[in-house]
C-alpha cells in the first residue's frame, strides 16, 4: 500500500531581520609576540612634576602653569613637597565595602570579542550535540577566533590548503614551529571551524537579506508504508564512540573548574550565558511516539507514518538515518543537513533553524557583578596580600612592578585566563567619609592645629572642585564622583577601564596608602582617534552596544593603539602622589596591589569651552548630562564679580555662542509657526523633568513643548521631532528672553576688561 502527499518545508528564522556588523581591523596575535611568548612594549612615561612649597600653595595657579607641556600627554604625576603628609582619617574599624568582580579577560576588548565567539562556536557545536575542546599548541590555548579571521583572509579553508599557505597561518598567530604548527592548525580548523564557516556562510543570506520567512515548493512524494515502522528496535543507534583524549586539547580545560560560573562564562563567553540549556547529553535521534519527552510535551497522538519525514526533501524513507529535532520537533536526514552527518551525535541535537536562532544572537551588554561578601580593610588587605603572594609567589614587596605589569596585559589578552580580581571602586565619601581631614576628624580635636591645616589645605580633594577659581563651585548640588570625592580599594589586577571624565573635565587622584598604581593616557588631542581605533578593532562590540566606551567596562591593550599612531604614555603613581587627567583624555591602568586612593574632578576657566563643546558631543550620541551646561554659565555671569578677569573672558566668550544660538534657532521656531511662550525657571525642577525627549540634553535656558503631552520637552535643535502635532499647539518656554542677554553680555565684558586695564 503506498501514500501520496503534498509535504511543505517551511524555515522560519524567529529573530528580526538585522544589519549586518561591520567588518573589524584584525590585529594580527603574532604582532603581539616574540619567538612566541607574549610581550608588553613599556609606552614611555608621562611628565612628573615636584613643586617648590611656594608653587604648591594654590593647585589650580600651578596645574596652569604645568598644562602646555602636560596636557600633550593627557595624564601627569606631581610629588608634593617632602613634608607634606596629609593624616588618613577614614574609620579603618568600621569602613566596610563590597567590591566588584572582575574577571579580568573578559575586560579587554579583544578578548572580549574572541570569548564572544567561542560562544558561538559552542552554542553551535552544543546543539548539534557535540562538546566543543579547545586545542593547545605550543602550550598555549589555540586561538580559534584568529584561526577563523586569519584563513578567512588568506581565502578559506580550501583556497589555504590549494596554496599551502598553513605555514603562513601559523606564522600570523604567532607559532614558533610554523611548519608542523601549521598542519596542526590545519586539522583542528578542519574539525572545529570549517564546518561552522560552511555554515554561517549558507545562512549569512537568509539573516541579513533575504525575507525573514520563506516557504518551499510543495514536494509530492509516495512512500511505502512499509519503508516506516514505529517499531523501537528500528531506531537509528549510530552513536559514535567517545573520543580519547590528547595532548592537543586540554585536559582540564578552564571550563570544567570547580567555580560552576566561571566554567559557564569561559566556555560561552562573556556576559550572561545560555538558560535553559541542559550540559547533559542524551541521543539525538529518532524516537518513538512513545518517548518520554512526547509524553512530557502532552502532544496529541498523530500517526506515526506522518510524524515522522525529511523536512528538506520530504522522504520518510531511510528511517534509520533520520534526526529529530530537540527544540523544534523537525525531523531530516542526516545526509539532508546544510552539513551532512555520518553518524548520529550524542546528546542533545538542534536542527540549522534552531542553530541559526541561537547562534545570530547578539552577546549580553557586559558589566561588573558585585562580590558576594562584605570586607574591611584589614579583610580585603589580607585576601589582596594572599593572592598576590600566592600568584608570583614571593613576598608581595618583592614583586617588580614591571612583572606585574607585564603579566597583566598577558592575563587580559588570554582566552583561558581564570584570574579574578575584586575591586572597591566609586565608595562614596559621603557614606564612608573622607580619607582627607574633614570638619569630622575635629570632633574631640578642636585645638589640634595640625588637623586643622589639612581641612583648609587647597590640596585636600574635598576642596579641590569647590575653590574659588574653580567652575564647578557655582553648581549647588553636590555631584558625587564629581564634587565629592569617591574612593578606590584596589589589589593586584584590579582595574578601573578606558574612559574620560564626565563632561570633559580635568580629574586628580591622590593615593593614600599601599602599592602603586599603573595608569595609561591618550592626550585629549587624540580622543577621536583612540575611539576609531577601538570601533575598528572590535566593531562587534560597538554594533550590540554603542555606547560602550560610557560604560567604563571595557580596555584595550595600549600596544594596539600605539601601532595605529594613538600616543599613549604611563606612569606608576606611588603612595603619596597625585596623578593628574586633562580634558577629554581617556586614561586607563590597574593596580599593583593592595591600596588605597581616592579622587574627584574640578575645573578651572580654561576648560569652559570645551565644556560647551562636551555638550554637544554628548547631545548627538542622546547621552544625558550631569549638569546643565547653560545653567552653570549663567550663574557665572549673575556672579560674574566673584569671576577674575581672564575667568570672566572665557565667561563672555561662552555666552555669546550660546546667545547666537538661541537667536538663530528661535527665529526658526517662530517661522515654523510657534506663537504662544511661556516663561519658566528651569532650575527649579529636577532634571529629569527638563531633559530634551530626543537628544536628552538637559534644558535651562530654552524648551519647547506641546499642548498633547505638556511634560514633554524638546531643544531648540530638536522640536520638531517632539510629536506630529502642527506648530500651533506647542508652546515655546523660555528662561530668559533675548532682550535681557545683551545686559548680561555687557556685565561681563566689563569684568574681563579689568584684566587688560591691570
């Protein structure tokens, strides 16, 4: 008796249709090397400044004077005089902190990118049941992410066994031994890779431009029902024989260590990993409508003969050689797959629609866990002490800050690193009080003068932000981190990531106690240049999140910066000293050890225009301020007699731009259409409730809004994006009108005359 039916393969790819990532620059591993080791070229040093006790006296009048030379190298070094030797006044007993968890490769962006494709390649090979081994070579961890990127420049797999080019992959990654190296490479791109290429090449089309959904010719087809049995004895049992372990894989791999999480995030990858996926593995094939998981599933009964055929060519024939989908529920044969199957996988098998779900799924955005433990200081001390001694294996004094310099980058730039640091930064003096002498440390001590003079020392960092040449002193809100100093317990390897300050501002940092730390900077001059280099090198990571150089999360190993002409200059601060950071320098580094420190920005007149320049930058990537720009400015000029003259130009300078700004876009407004205005004093509200709903700057001179939704405001560069309302309906709100700026211009002009008349 034979059957005829229409089957209908039907593929559906369940994510939205996306844009494809940009392709990367690809840093070669081999530059990176020597004789196939990895080294660390020492960038050269920054300045370090050493004051007279004369020049020390007003910080702002001296970090001026020292800002030609220093801000061309984006961070500098200044070693107070020698007797200058501030008390550490925080409550060691009853200071108490969580830290962060760092894990450390996963902060490098390279690194980053390479774990992120490993979890590809897992998910891949795991849902084909088949557990993934990472290879060792030259008794170091293959890197499979290069191997894929190299032999796809060189061509392909084919087209670098045609040329024999194996030896030059080799070479490229950095194998001493390229011949015999490269053969190795050969077989295990052959076996891991090959075939995921294959595959994401036949899928690359359906993902990026094909229709999300197709459907297939109907197939008409007559079987045999003889050629279909239910009977279990006819199931396929072609289950491959466990494979013997060898020296080119690793034995105990990183992911198979006790710490359950850290097993999970070195094998997929960084970032949350894959719920829901069971790390047992159980036969793959065809069952009977009796199994338990048809059971489990409480499908209804269907006829057997129906259940079960190839969704790419229709047969039910050849029953032993079919496969049953785990996820879906599809069935194929083996030799119908997009890469074709000789024998049955174990476990757990996903047909290529599953695959392809899992496997375009963009990586989790990537940020820092807290630890799971409260510490003391004498707590964390021991614990930061144990570990380094215990990791280098000497004294921790004893250790060379060069080592651990040159084992960090190493570390970072692992893929099988297991090292974890933990980190105390951002603690809020607030909560924790200040290590700097503060109004507190006098309780009980009224008439210790020595106390006394480093409350009212311009040099305490609780004074630093708020002196009297300093602009962020006519803001009234306390920022934290930004006005009022946060503080920093570091140990071996914990690292504060790539990033410039808030609103470009200058920042200091002053290291109370303990092991030095590493820092790297970029001059502000550069900062454009540094971030193209770093969307170039890992444009995976900028694809899924954009602002990921805002996150602080993320470094770069400065050697790859320095070979793309980006400066880069260092410098190893020691217990006592300040590190200084210039406008828009992205700076970087990491701790030799056990420490303490603590910092905060500030801002002296001349960083005012760049200041503006910030707010503009952050306006067109819809970053929110931390203040408003405006509103400090304004404030500036109604106070403009506290300003000193050469303040006051700078003063004046800002406020004309803003007020030609203001001209020229609310003429717009009033051609668009716009009648009705409203005065309103912005300062008064929370700035959450004053930030443009498009580019979320924060308002005080000027918004627009509109009579649909009243709480919604807009710039004046974006109102008509706020809503599809006609011109009629909004309402222009101002702060001032453009009658009372020339008296305020005027105001200030006057001031800044007198440096000139002096």
């Amino acid at each position: 008796m034979s059957v005829k039916r229409d089957v209908k393969c039907k593929l559906e790819i369940d994510e939205p249709k996306q844009k494809e990532c940009p392709e990367g620059k690809f840093i070669d591993p081999v530059s990176l090397m020597e004789k196939g080791k990895f080294v660390f070229k020492v960038p050269p040093e920054a300045p370090v400044f050493e004051p007279t006790a004369e020049e020390f006296k007003d910080p702002l009048k001296y970090i001026a004077k020292i800002r030609s030379v220093a801000q061309e190298h984006g961070i500098c070094k200044i070693r107070p005089p020698s007797n200058w030797h501030p008390p550490f006044c925080v409550d060691v007993d009853n200071f108490k902190f969580t830290p962060r968890i760092q894990k450390l490769n996963e902060l490098d962006a390279s690194t980053r990118v390479k774990l992120n494709f490993l979890e590809k390649i897992a998910k891949y090979w795991h849902l084909q049941g088949i557990r993934i081994k990472i290879p060792v070579l030259e008794q170091r961890a293959v890197d499979l992410y290069s191997l894929y990127k190299i032999v796809e420049f060189e061509g392909g797999f084919d087209e670098v066994c045609l040329a024999k080019k194996w030896g030059k992959v080799a070479s490229r990654m950095g194998y001493v031994c390229e011949k015999s190296s490269g053969t190795v490479l050969k077989s295990h791109h052959e076996r891991w890779l090959n075939p995921f290429s294959l595959f994401h090449a036949t899928i690359k089309d359906e993902i990026y431009n094909k229709p999300i959904k197709r459907e297939s010719k109907a197939v008409n087809i007559k079987e045999e029902s003889s050629s279909v049995s239910s009977s279990p004895t006819k199931r396929a049992r072609l289950s491959p024989d466990d494979e013997n372990e060898s020296d080119d894989y690793i034995k105990d791999p990183f992911y198979l260590m006790e710490n359950k999480e850290l097993r999970k995030l070195q094998f997929f990858g960084a970032g949350p990993k894959m719920a829901g996926f069971s790390s047992k593995c159980r036969i793959g094939h065809l069952k009977s409508k009796d199994s338990k998981k048809s059971k489990r599933r409480s499908k209804p009964a269907v006829d057997y003969l129906d259940k079960y055929y190839c969704q790419k060519c229709g047969s039910g024939k050849s029953e032993e050689t079919i496969l049953i989908c785990d996820g879906c529920d599809l069935s194929f044969h083996m030799q119908c797959l997009i890469i074709p199957l000789t024998s049955v996988p174990k476990g757990e098998w996903r047909c290529h629609k599953c695959v392809i779900n899992e496997v375009i799924k963009p990586s989790d955005a990537f940020g820092f866990e807290q630890a799971q433990r409260e510490y003391t200081l004498q707590q964390f001390g021991e614990m930061a002490d144990q570990f380094k001694s215990k990791y280098f294996n000497m004294p921790v004094h004893l250790v060379p800050t060069g080592k651990v310099e040159q084992e960090y980058w190493k570390i970072v730039s692992s893929i099988d690193s297991t090292v974890i640091a933990e980190y105390g930064a951002d603690l809020h003096t607030m909560d924790h009080g200040s290590g700097f002498p503060t109004g507190l440390a006098l309780c009980g001590n009224e008439d210790n003068t020595f106390y006394k003079s480093y409350i009212e020392d311009r040099w305490n960092l609780n004074n630093i932000p708020i002196l009297k040449d300093s602009v962020l002193s006519f803001i009234n809100a306390d920022i934290s981190g930004m006005k009022i100093p946060w503080m920093y317990v570091g140990m071996c390897f914990s690292t504060f990531c790539w990033h410039n300050e808030d609103h470009w501002s200058y920042s200091i940092n002053y290291l109370h106690w303990g092991e030095p730390k590493t820092w790297y900077g970029v001059p502000g001059a550069y900062a454009e240049a540094f971030e193209e280099v770093m969307k170039e090198t890992t444009p995976e990571l900028f694809h899924s999140q954009p602002d990921l150089l805002h996150q602080l999360v993320t470094i770069l190993n400065p050697n790859i910066l320095m070979k793309a002409n980006v400066p880069i200059y260092r410098t190893d601060q020691n217990a006592g000293e300040f590190v200084v950071t210039f406008p828009r320098s992205y700076h970087t580094g990491f701790n030799q050890g056990y420490n303490f420190a603590e910092a905060v920005n500030f801002a002296p007149a001349d960083w005012i225009s760049i200041g503006r320049e910030c707010v503009n930058h952050y306006s067109s990537l819809k970053r929110i301020c931390v203040f408003s720009h405006d509103e400090l400015i304004c404030k500036m000029v109604n106070s403009c007699d506290e300003l000193a003259p050469k303040a006051a130009e700078l003063v004046y300078d800002d406020l004309n731009e803003m007020v030609k700004f203001e001209r020229v876009q609310r003429k717009a407004l009033l051609d668009w259409g716009v009648t009705e205005a409203d005065f309103v004093e912005f300062e008064h509200q929370v700035d959450d409730l004053r930030q443009c709903m498009v580019c979320n700057t924060t308002l005080y001179v000027s918004a627009v809004s509109c009579s649909c939704d009243p709480k919604r405001l807009a710039c004046l560069r974006h109102f008509k994006q706020l809503c599809d309302c006609p011109a009629q309906m909004h309402v222009f709100k101002y702060r001032y009108t453009l009658d009372e700026f020339p008296p305020l211009l005027r105001k200030v002009k006057a001031k800044a005359e007198q440096a000139y008349d002096d």
